[in-house]
C-alpha cells in the first residue's frame, strides 16, 4: 500500500482558492451545461421529440440539432430500426450459427387448438416504431403491450383452426392473418408501431405427443414403402412376362412358316418327281429302290439272308452280341 | 456589501421556492388534479406543458393519461363442461376522469386491486357460463382439409354460439359498468393464454396420442392393402399374358398343321400313282433313317431286296 499523506494546509490553500473564484467557476460551469445540453445529435435512425416544459413541441430528424437549455428535452426514438419479439424461446446468442433457448418461454407457446389439441407454437414479430408521438405518449410500456396483443392474437387465429392446420397446411395463413390482427389491435391502442413481418418458426406437437406424431410420419413412409416395393415387383415381372409372351408367340409364327413352307417345298419336290414318275414308273420305282439301297446296305451291321424256308435259323442266331436292332424284312 | 448579498441571495431563494410551488409542469403523458388540503379543487388539468397553481395549500396530484397495462392472474376456472382450464387475461384502461379516479381509488395500485376483483371476477363467471370451444374459438369457419391425414380424423370444428371475442367483449362491458364511478374505462379486454390445468393436459395428450395411432395404425394397414392389391395384379396379369401367349401359339401352329397337311394331301392324294409314289418314297426315307450300322438286316431270298439282288444276276 502506497503512503498517502493528506497535507491539510495545502488542502485549506486549494479551497480557498476555489472559493475565491467560485463565481467564475458557477459561471463557467452553467454555460458550459448550456452549451451541452442546447446541442445534440440525433442518430441516422432515429427521430428526436422535443417536448417544451413537458408538452410535445415537435418531432426532429437525424443530424445536428439544438433546443433550448433547461426548458426543452429531447427523447430519441428509433423509428428506422426494426425490432423483434420472439415469443415461445428466446435467442440467447447471435452469430452465425445463433442458439436458442426455450427455458422461461415454453408458457407462451403452448396453445389450445379449435378443435381442443394443443400445438406448441414459435413465432417472431418485426416491427417498427413508426409514430413516436404515439409510442410514447398514448400507451405505457408500449412494448409489453404489443407482447400481449401478440400472444392473445395468436392465440386466437389458432383457436380457429385445427390441430392438422395449424402443424400443416395453415401455416402461411396463419402468419398473414396474425400480422393483421395484431396491426388492427395496434392501431386501436394507437400504440404507434407497424407490423413489419410476421414469422412462424417451429410449430410442432407438444413434446409428449411428438412421438406419435412422429409415429405418423413413420407410417405414411411405411405406406409408400410398402407401395413402392409392391409396384416394383410388378414393374419387374409383368414386362418380362410380356416380352415372353411375344417370344412364344413368335417362336409360333416361325414355326408355322417353317411348316408350311417345308410343305410347300417337298411337295414341290413331289411333284417334280412325279411328273417323271408317271412316264415310267417301274423303272424310277426300281431306281429309287436301288439307289436307297445302295446307300442304305453298306451301312448296315451284320447281314444274313436265308432262304425263304430259312426260318430255323433264327432260334439261333444270338441277337445280343449286336444291338438287339432287327428288321425282318 | 456583504450584508446586502446575503439579502438577495435569501430573496432569490424565497422567489424560486415560490416559483417551484406557485407552477407545476404536466407532462405529455400525465394529467393532474389539484387538491387544496387534500381536497380536488376545480377541474382536471389534461393539457401537457406549464401550469399554475396557488402555492402551499394546493397540491398537484399526478396521474398517467396513457393506456396502461392490467394484467390478470392466471385462474383456475371450471368451463361449463367441467374442464378444467388456466385462464390469463389482460387488459388495457385509462384514467378517463382523474377527478373522480382520485375520490374513489386515490392511486393505480388502488385501481388495480379493483380491476383484478371486477375483472377476475367477470371472467370466471362468463368461462363457467360457457363450453370450452367458446372461449377458444372465435368464429363458425370451415377448416381446410390438411390432405391424407384428416381423411381419417376429420378437420372438423364443434359449432359455436357465442365465441371469443363476443365473451371478451361481454366481460369487458360488463366490468366497464361496475367501473364506471371509479374515473377509468376499460378499453380492452382479452384472453391472453387458455390452457389445461396440468391432469387434464396428460390426459389430453393421452387423446391426441391415441388419435395419432390410430392415423398410423389406418396408414400402415393401406400401404398393406394397397401392396397386396398390386401383388394380385400382378399374378393375374401374368397368367393371363402367359396363357394369352400359349393360346396363340398354339392356334397359329395348329393353323400351320393345317395348311401343311392340305398342302400334302392335295399333292399326294390326286390319284393311285400318286399315292403308290407317296408311300414309296417315305419307305425308302424310312431305310434311310432307320437303318445303321448297328442294324442286322436277316434277308431272305423272297425279300423284294433279294429279289433284286437275284435280279443283278
């Protein structure tokens, strides 16, 4: 700790001093408050409302300003700023990646439904101040009260519709309808703001019934699933079977026309055969005869030939050794 | 010198003090009442800016001109279904006659003590009045169907007599007449939340769980139907296109039989030698085919080959 001597005399000689000049000083002091408080500046925001011994005198825009010392004051309102409430959870931190919060807020979000469910529902209300007169002369803490017009008219737009609207297709709706009524209550209460912009953000089944919610989902994807597999075990075997059909159907038709043009072309044949034939028909009867033949016996295995009375040959004749194959001619 | 500067400065002190008593400075959001010895004198002053008054035996009693805030204490009120709800109102009023605001209440936490009896009061007596859905809903209009889903529950609201805004506004008239001797008015009056006390939640949860279920339950037993319906499909459509394609074949082959016998018929049949022809040219194609080197040809000597052969001789 450092020594510190209070040094009375030259404390008393300062005093005195001061005393001596106070006037000056009391002057100095005075026009130098005067001169303060007679300029201002009013930010690129906002607007400046200068009251007169406590009325209104008039309404100031940005740049530099002055009003008169001790009897004027002026009271700046950011009216180009646009604000926001959050009402079911609360942004406890701003960034690129904010992070929200929904402790101390989950009352506001809970709702009762037209159709007597609840839905938990997020919404964001931009606005801005756009008649500081209003703002902040008609209504006192102007506000909490555009926070309690907000969640009653939430409350009200979603009393009039069912829980399957509110978590589904009415949401849009509901946001426009909201901002509406909200404007119309503010303008009643001339509370000086305009709604710039409502936005709903989670809307979402209450936390103990999210699962069956959930459960829902689950089972419509089951459906299509289950659709889909089903619709593709068609899609993989109908065409297939169509394609067969085709196959069988063709491999028909070529047989057909095999068929009859084979017909066609050994009766040609004949035909040609014929025509000779009948000219001389022992003759080409014998020469086919030999010709087949002669074709035929070189083939053939074992040959025998009895006579015609031969007959008591064949008891003997040991059909196994060969292939058991004989004609008897 | 010093003397007559310390006279002054007692004369400036005593006029500034008469000053500051003899004025008083209403600003833009207040209204005064003047009271002499605790008495109001004259009328209300309304208008913002500097004003006077006579100095020490009158006094300037300040009150806000803005709307100012009432808000409810969140009540436990049985609806005339016997459900149990949380109600939590609030209100916006004026002072619109500071005078008598001033006999009858003195300040705001007098007449905020009033608001809570009268409005508390209204409130619970217009909720017992009334079903629930009269308080939740506003208006008798038709809901969008939400798709899939409300084929099954059905996006259906109760129809409603009285609604919301109709019993905010009864009780907003109703406690503006009890009000109207305290120098205020209730400007506006809402529900700001309505909600189930906490067993009647559960079991309202335990409703809307069963409810999804059951969505679910209908879902998965379509997928399934629908499945199954397209498995048949399928199974009929293959044998018929299988069958169709076998019923064809056939037919265009038996046709093709047909034609080819005709063919062969009208050839081999057109007279004696024809067929003489015929069938010796398919017993000669026959030794072709049939015989082989593993054939053994017993001849005798009064076969036709034979004959030949003897014949060649």
């Amino acid at each position: 700790m450092a020594e510190f001597e209070f040094d009375w005399d030259k404390a008393k000689e300062s005093f005195q001093k001061i005393v001596k000049n106070i006037r000056l000083i009391i002057v100095v002091v005075v026009v130098l408050s005067a001169v303060i408080s007679t300029f201002f500046q009013v930010g690129a925001e906002e607007v400046g409302v200068v009251t007169r011994l406590g009325a209104y005198n008039r309404t100031l825009e940005s740049g530099l300003n002055f009003k008169i010392p001790f009897v004027e004051s002026v009271i700046k309102v950011p009216v180009e700023r646009q604000q926001k409430q959050e009402f079911g959870f609360r942004t406890t931190s701003v960034g690129v990646q904010s992070t929200f919060s929904k402790r101390g807020a989950e009352g506001e979000s809970l709702m009762l439904t037209g159709d007597l469910n609840l839905a938990d529902v997020e919404w964001v209300v931009q606005y801005r101040i756009d008649n500081p007169y209003n703002f902040l002369f008609k209504v006192r803490n102007p506000e909490e009260t555009l926070r309690d017009i907000s969640e009653s008219g939430m409350r009200q737009i979603v009393g009039d519709r069912t829980v399957n609207e509110v978590l589904t297709v009415g949401r849009a709706e509901i946001a426009g309808k909201l901002k509406v009524l909200i404007q119309e209550i503010s303008n009643d209460y001339e509370l000086g703001i305009r709604v710039e912009q409502v936005v709903l953000q989670d809307v979402t089944p209450p936390e103990p019934v999210r699962g069956a919610f959930n459960a829902v989902n689950e089972a419509q994807q089951e459906k299509e699933t289950l659709i889909n597999q089903a619709k593709s075990a068609y899609n993989k075997v109908i065409p297939r079977a169509r394609g067969e059909a085709e196959e069988t159907i063709q491999k028909a038709e070529g047989f057909a026309t095999e068929r009859v043009n084979n017909s066609q072309g050994e009766v040609a044949r004949f035909n040609e055969l014929y025509t000779e034939y009948i000219k001389a028909p022992g003759v080409t009867k014998t020469r086919i005869y030999l010709e087949t033949m002669q074709e035929v016996v070189p083939k053939l295995g074992d040959k025998i030939i009895t006579d015609e009375k031969g007959g008591n040959v064949l008891p003997l004749l040991n059909m196994s050794t060969k292939s058991g194959k004989a004609i008897n001619q | 010198m010093k003397k007559s500067l310390i006279t002054i400065l007692v004369i400036v002190v005593v006029a500034l003090i008469v000053i500051a008593q003899s004025t008083y400075i209403v600003r833009e959001s207040e209204q005064v009442v003047i009271t002499q010895f605790g008495k109001p004198v004259g009328e209300s002053v309304k208008d913002a800016g500097i004003h006077f008054k006579v100095p020490f035996i009158q006094t300037a009693n300040f009150f806000d001109k803005r709307y100012l805030e009432w808000d409810g204490d969140p009540n436990q009120i049985p609806t005339r279904d016997k459900k149990f709800i949380f109600v939590d109102t609030y209100a916006r009023w004026q002072i619109t006659d500071p005078l008598q605001f001033y006999k009858r209440l003195t300040n705001e936490r007098g007449a905020q003590s009033r608001l809570d009896d009268i409005l508390d009061g209204e409130t619970r007596d217009f909720i017992a009045k009334n079903y629930l859905e009269e308080t939740v809903r506003t208006s008798n209009r038709t809901p969008i169907s939400s798709g899939a889903i409300s084929e099954i529950v059905e996006d259906s609201l109760v129809q409603i007599n009285v609604g919301r805004d109709s019993i905010q506004e009864y009780i907003q008239k109703s406690a503006n007449l009890q009000s109207q001797d305290l120098g205020i008015e209730i400007l506006d009056f809402r529900f700001k939340r309505i909600n189930y006390v906490e067993e009647v939640r559960t079991q309202v949860y335990e409703r809307m769980k069963s409810e999804r279920f059951r969505i679910a339950d209908k879902f998965r037993s379509e997928g399934q139907g629908e499945a199954s319906r397209i498995n048949g499909e399928k199974e009929r459509e293959l044998k018929s296109i299988q069958s169709e394609a076998f019923k064809v074949a056939e037919q265009i082959k038996g046709k093709a039989d047909a034609e080819a016998a005709a063919i062969y018929a009208n050839a081999y049949n057109k007279n004696n030698a024809s067929r003489e022809l015929y069938s010796f040219l398919k017993s000669m194609e026959t030794f072709q085919k049939t015989f082989n080197s593993e054939t053994t040809v017993i001849l005798s000597t009064d076969s036709d080959l034979y004959k030949y052969l003897k014949s060649m001789d």
